[in-house]
C-alpha cells in the first residue's frame, strides 16, 4: 500500500449511492440514497465531504482526482456474516449433494462439519492464515472492506483460540477490517455428542472455562450460538449468551434457519447485536425483531447452495420495520462464496428486496448488524473513506448483473487496495 495523498476527490461518477436512506423503499425514500453529478472528497482515511461535484472541485481545487468514468460509487461493502477462517473446502461433498445424498448421510460417512472441525484441529495458526488469506483477498476483489469471520471449527479451548489468534493476525495482514465472534456453539464437538449428559457437559465446558479464556484473550467482539432442533435449544443457548454477556461479549445467533424454534424472539430478548439466518422465523419472531434494534441478518446464497425451496421473508421482514442486513455466510458448508454481490441478487430475486434495499442491507445494515457506530457502511463526512468504484451506470445495475465482474476498484481508508496491491506478509 502506498501512503495517501492530502486530498483525493472521485469525480465523474454517473451514480453515488450514499446508503443513508431508511431501510424500506417508499415512493419518496430511497435507502440507497442515490445522487446524481455528485463527488466525493477524502482525506486522512475519512470521508471529508460529498456534494455536487462542481462544489468540490472549487473547494479542494488541489486534490488528486479519480475519475470515475462513469461508473457507480457505493460504501464498501459490510458482510456482517462469515465463517471465512477454516482448513480445507469441502468440494467432494458438493458432487455428493448434487447426486441427492442426504447431508445425514455425508455426515456419516465422515463428512460435514465433523470434517472441518477434524481439519481445523490438526493445523498449525499459520496454515489457518496462510489459507485465510486468499479468501480475503477475493471477498476484498468483490468490494467487501470490512467482514466479520466467526471461530466455531475447533470446539474446544484451545482450538478455537487457535482460530481467534488466526483472525487477529489477518487483521493487520490485509485490508480488510475484521470484526471477531466466538462460535464455540456452532456444534457439540465428536467427544461431547454420544449423550445428553455429554452435551450438557459441553454447555458445562462453554460457560465454566471457554468462555472466560476467550474474554480474557480480548481476541472476540461477539459470542454466538447456533440455535436449532438437534443442536442448541433454548435453555443452553440462553446460558450461554448470557455467560458471555456476563464476560463483555454481546450476542449474535444463528436462529431459526431451517426450523423455527423462537430463536428470534430469544435474539430480542437478550438484546442481540443481530439474528441471523431466519429462513424459518415465525410471525411472532418476525413481530420481536420489528420492535427491537436486533438486526435481522439474511443469508440467501446459504439457502440457494442448498437448495433450499423456502426463503427467508425478507419483505415481510423489511415491512414490518425490522434492519435488515445481508451477508454471505461464507463458509466451506453451505456458502462457500465471498461474493456479497451476488447475495444482493438473491436478495431481490427471492425475498423481494429492491435494488436500492440491498444495496443498504450489504452496507449500512452490515455495520449496524456489527454494531460498528463510525458511520461505516455509508458515504457521509467523518465516515471511514472505504469505497467501491462499480463498472456500472447506476447502483441498481449491481444487484441486476447476478455474479458479474463489476468490481472496478476498492480504496479502504482512502487508500487504493484492489485490484493489482498484494496482502503483507
Ligand atoms: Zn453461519
């Protein structure tokens, strides 16, 4: 990366969305908040100022230029939602799942998450960096600037430091702001599944010492729990949000993917950060989370690599007055796309989202949902200056071009960091 000039201005963009508009469409609101023969000045890795473009020019008459070309200019994206540090992909299950075979099945015949959490466990912190790193890089290429990456594959202590210590190494070897979360409750690990006492002594291992060591480590943000029939129920997943509450990690959950099971209305009354997944929340979930400042949190490409027939009520979400967020869930499961872009489609072409809804949800609703309070996710002044240049006219165009390579450039704090700048080592 090179040092940053005084003063960088972007000119002639056809379209800048500043993604400080409501979260719902109306006829007079606009989420993404669209402006026409609009520029944007940087300055100390803060946005100093966006107006009409021939004010600016007059007032920073000295500024380096980038010109747009008529392309659209957006925030960087925000993709609150990912799993991105793990071993190896999973790609032989891909070709068992497209045969039809059950994912009980895989799961038995030594696949599944026990697989990644096999793999996880037998490598070293740097394997698990060195293999992190190019994922960054592509999610960086695709216009995420900021990305929140959960541990969950090591299951026990020191496992899932592991993977806390691997996220924090990556945070100053890219560009991308990493925001941690604990997942020692994304499954029972092999050694604790035989009974319900095995699990309970898990729960037991969660919130006596995992827990208080990861709070100690200052390495995690936020503590999750995957909430599901045959996972975590209720009861546990209340005690243990609250274990990590009680140690200053504020709450996420997995809730109510594939059944519902009142984890959104849990995520509420806990007063979590974001609740996530909601392919199967109930209207009462629907209701808690439209009264609360819980951002519902979706996550289409999971349900459209599973092919899944059912999706998350996004619409119904956003009517009811919920913050929504949109994120990819990156993960070698389910999910294994970087590309935020693309959820954007899925987005509007199953839940109903309009193009300018989201645009918002991948990056206001992304900051909100990380409960990040800098003004990130938004072109406003005093905002981090992370921009993505669109090689597109408008910033409906993006959702509209489904996976296309659109992405022309990325600037994080105002320095230009794709595509052609290498990660440090
Ligand atoms: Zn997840």
């Amino acid at each position: 990366m090179t040092n940053p000039p005084d003063t960088l201005l972007f000119v002639n963009a056809a379209e800048v969305a500043t993604c400080t508009g409501p979260v719902r469409q109306t006829d007079s609101a606009d989420p993404s908040a669209v402006h026409q023969c609009t520029a944007v000045a940087v300055r100390d890795g803060l946005v100093v100022g966006v107006g009409a473009q021939a004010d600016v020019l007059a007032r920073y008459p000295d500024a380096e230029q980038i010109d747009c070309a008529g392309g659209t200019l957006t925030p960087g994206l925000v993709d609150s939602h990912t799993h991105a540090v793990f071993g190896r992909f999973r790609t032989e299950e891909y070709a068992l799942r497209c045969q039809g075979v059950p994912y009980m099945e895989i799961a038995r015949r030594g696949g599944g998450i026990n697989a990644s959490v096999r793999d996880l466990r037998a490598r070293n912190e740097d394997e698990l960096v060195e293999m992190a790193l190019p994922r960054l890089a592509e999610m960086l290429a695709l216009g995420t600037t900021t990305a929140e990456v959960k541990s969950g594959y090591g299951l026990d202590t020191e496992s899932e430091l592991k993977t806390l210590r691997a996220i924090r190494r990556l945070m100053e070897m890219q560009p991308i702001d990493l925001v941690p979360t604990f997942l020692g409750a994304h499954e029972f690990p092999p050694e604790h599944r035989a009974s319900a006492e095995d699990r309970a002594r898990y729960v037991d291992l969660l919130v006596g010492e995992m827990i208080p060591a990861v709070a100690a480590s200052g390495l995690a943000r936020f503590c999750d729990v995957f909430m599901e029939p045959g996972v975590f129920d209720g009861p546990q997943t209340e005690r243990i949000l609250r274990a990590g509450l009680d140690h200053g990690l504020r709450p996420k959950l997995h809730a109510d993917e594939l059944e519902g099971s009142g984890a959104a209305e849990l995520a509420v009354a806990l007063g979590a950060a974001s609740a996530d997944h909601l392919g199967a929340v109930s209207e009462a979930g629907i209701a808690a989370l439209a009264s609360s400042s819980t951002v519902a949190t979706l996550l289409p490409a999971t349900l459209f690599f599973l092919g899944r027939p059912r999706w998350a009520p996004g619409r119904a979400l956003i009517d009811a007055g919920a913050t929504v967020a949109l994120a990819t869930d990156f993960n070698p499961g389910s999910s294994p796309t970087p590309n935020l872009a693309f959820v954007m489609t899925a987005a509007c072409s199953r839940m109903g989202f309009s193009p300018a809804e989201a645009l918002r949800a991948a990056t206001a609703g992304g900051a909100a949902a990380l409960e990040l309070a800098d003004g990130r996710g938004t072109l406003r002044p005093g905002a981090p200056a992370d921009l993505v240049l669109w090689r597109t006219a408008s910033a409906a165009e993006i959702p509209y071009r489904l996976a296309a390579p659109i992405c022309a450039g990325v600037w994080k704090a105002g320095v230009h960091v794709s595509p052609g700048v290498a990660p440090r080592r």
